[in-house]
C-alpha cells in the first residue's frame, strides 16, 4: 500500500536504478509528483510509461541540481555506485556526490527534506530469511561498497531497521 502523496512533489535520484525505479512509480501512484534526476549517460527508458520530469545533473559538480529541486517537497537520494575501480572512485560517486547534494539543499530558501538511502551491501544480510536486519548486532559489510559505505558512516545506526523481511512493519 503507498501512502498517500498526492500533491507532494519528490526529487528522486538513482531514479533509473533496481530502487529508484520503483520508487518513482509508487510515488505517480500515489499522487506524487517525481522529478528523476540522472546522468547524461543513464538509460532512461526504464522509466518508460512512468510519467516523470527528468532532470540531468551532475552529482559530481552540482551542476543543474539546484534548478531541478527548486519547490521539491522531499529529496530521496538512492544515487550510488555498486562498482568502482578504487575507493576513490567509491568516494567520488557515493561520498562527494552526497555532500554536494546536501550542500546544494542546504543553500535553497527553503530547503526540502533530503532521505537518505545506503547499500545493503554496508549492513550485511538479514539474519534470517523474512527478518529484518536491525541495529542490535554488528554490520557486516559486503564486498567493497559494503566497506566504503560503513566507513563513511552509512551502516545503519543501533535501532534501525535495514532490509525489513517479508512482511516486517
């Protein structure tokens, strides 16, 4: 069930990714309004038949941003690299692209809501099929953006609930 949006306008980015895709059409579905916001390179036609302006930006530079979330309600940030030949393109692409953003929405009159979305990849799996991963235990990170991203600080804080299971609240 997706709550109800209508009237919202959401900045979504990674909005041609696995999440943001989705995303973006439970918003239209709801009500909301979805500006997509994307790189020169991304392929668009996933979000074909999902009615959203798009906005190309650069994360990198801030380049185009500032126009494409002006009136924005909530900024969703699901924007990542999964695959980088360094940590400092693991940096790049997920650390400096993130404070540019913020630095951007903390400049606006008035600025939107930022949402904030990591890897599960930082948290590790769910401890078990159909339970959510939560903050009483210890991450465990998978792979390179796993690491990267809990030692930026992405790994989700005690008490949160990363990857809720099947049916998890």
């Amino acid at each position: 069930m997706c709550p109800d949006v209508s009237g919202i306008r959401v900045v979504v980015t990674g909005a041609t990714g696995f999440v943001g895709r989705r995303l973006c059409r439970r918003i239209v579905e709801g009500g909301g309004r979805v500006t997509a916001l994307v790189r020169p390179q991304s392929d668009r036609r996933v979000l074909d038949g999902c009615p959203v302006d798009v906005a190309v930006v650069d994360l990198l530079t801030g380049s185009g941003v500032a126009e494409a979330v002006s009136g924005a309600d909530v900024v969703v940030h699901l924007a990542a690299s999964v695959r980088a030949a360094s940590r400092a393109e693991f940096r790049l692409a997920n650390t400096v692209s993130t404070g540019v953003l913020a630095g951007v929405l903390a400049s606006s009159d008035v600025p939107p809501r930022l949402v904030v979305c990591s890897s599960l990849a930082a948290a590790g799996p769910a401890p078990a099929p159909g339970r959510a991963r939560g903050g009483g235990g210890p991450a465990r990170p998978r792979g390179g953006v796993g690491a990267h991203q809990q030692a930026r600080g992405q790994a989700p804080p005690p008490g949160a609930r990363a990857r809720p299971g099947a049916g998890a609240a």
